[in-house]
C-alpha cells in the first residue's frame, strides 16, 4: 500500500488523526474514485478504531469527498471536470480578493513570507522535486489569503482547499514541471508589493484560468485513453 504521509499535530484528537489519514488517501489516490468499502474494512485497513473513522467520514463527506451510505459503508465520489472549473472559478475570487486586501494593507511581513515560498517554489523547480514545489505553492496561496485580515473570507476559502488539492494533485506528475506557474506566481506577488491592483486582477484571472484549462485537459484526455466508452469529464481510477 502507498505510504500515507498525512501530517498529524502531537495533540490532535482521535478523529482528526483519522480524519487526516483518510483525507490524505483519498488526495493521493490510496483510496482511489469508487473505492467502497464498509467503516469496519476502512478502520482495519489503516488500524483506526471505528468511532473516530465514523466522525472524519462524516467530515468528508461533508467537503465532498465520499458519499457515507447508512449501514452499506463508504464510496470515494468521483471528481468530474464541472466540480474543477467550478470550485476554481470559486476559490479564484476568493484569493483575488484576499491579493486586493492585501495590497491595500501592505504587510511587510506577510509579503516577505510571500517571497520565500516563491523562493522555495524555484528552488523545488531547479531540483524537478515536484512533491517540494506543490507544498511550496500550498504555503503562498494560504499565505495569500490568511493576510486578508478577512477571517470569513479565509473560512470559506479553506473549506474549498481538500477539494482544490486533490485536483492539482492528481495531475502533479502529469502536468509538464510549473516553471510557468512559478513565473506567474512571482509577477503575481510583485503586482502585490507595487499596489498594482488592475494588474493583481489580471494575473490572477490569467492564472487561474491558465491552470484550470490545463488540468481539465489532462483529466479528459487520460480518461479518454482508459476507456472509449466512459464520459471524459470525471475522475476514473488511476
């Protein structure tokens, strides 16, 4: 079995531990779409006692990752090509608008944050350590919005992250290495510092739809070459 390599704070509860590990499955395809199997095989499989499996199987269910059928077990949900441009059409004017605030209110220490995970974005990029790249990028897009000052904003924009995640890493090691992406994220992140709003606005649009186009072209042509007859527009099993 692939190694689950979830990050587990020393004094979580029984079931964020379970809620973590399971969460981090199903974003690396431990669990793959369609997976089903009842909360007694889940809890065995990854040794998790079955209270704490029930509560985070609830909890993903709630974001969208696994439909919880009552006294049957557990289905991994698919992720269809409607759930990617939408979620991302979502969390892209959410971040777009926790960039605004932040240029409004220049804080020197969240843009110095900023630039190194920028740092660290070109740096995994010179490596070709794409595992690197993607934590580096998580950190400057939750930077972003946590320097909003917008505690709401950063709520609902952090309720979308599982399902944002497990897009991009799906495609991680299908996509070619994002040199692009790093570029952008640095023109980005100095349209910030200059206050450049009208700039941040497009960057951002750019970017995002850049990004989102190239995901949804990976999905459909891979589930294409997997099967003639299956729809092209969501997640099959890897």
């Amino acid at each position: 079995m692939q190694k689950i390599k979830a990050t587990i704070e020393g004094n979580a509860s029984l079931a964020d531990q379970a809620y973590a590990v399971l969460r981090d499955a199903i974003l690396n395809n431990v669990l793959v779409p369609g997976f089903f199997a009842s909360e007694r095989e889940v809890s065995e499989r990854f040794k998790l006692s079955r209270t704490p499996v029930r509560e985070a199987l609830l909890r993903l269910r709630d974001e969208g990752l696994v439909e919880v059928q009552p006294r049957r077990g557990v289905r991994v949900l698919p992720l269809s090509v409607k759930d990617v441009r939408e979620i991302h059409q979502v969390a892209r004017a959410l971040e777009l608008e926790a960039a605004l605030l932040l240029c409004e209110h220049g804080d020197a220490g969240a843009l110095s944050q900023l630039r190194g995970h920028a740092a660290d974005m070109q740096k995994a990029i010179e490596l070709e350590d794409r595992e690197a790249w993607v934590n580096a990028d998580t950190k400057f897009h939750l930077s972003i919005v946590a320097s909003s000052g917008n505690d709401r904003l950063v709520q609902q924009y952090n309720s979308l992250r599982v399902l944002t995640d497990r897009a991009r890493l799906f495609v991680l090691h299908l996509r070619p290495l994002p040199e692009k992406s790093t570029k952008e994220h640095v023109e980005m992140l100095d349209a910030i510092e200059a206050g450049q709003q009208a700039e941040i606005a497009k960057l951002y649009r750019a970017h995002w739809e850049r990004t989102t186009n190239e995901m949804i072209e990976i999905i459909e042509r891979l589930n294409r070459s997997r099967s003639g007859d299956m729809p092209a527009n969501e997640i099959l099993v890897p």
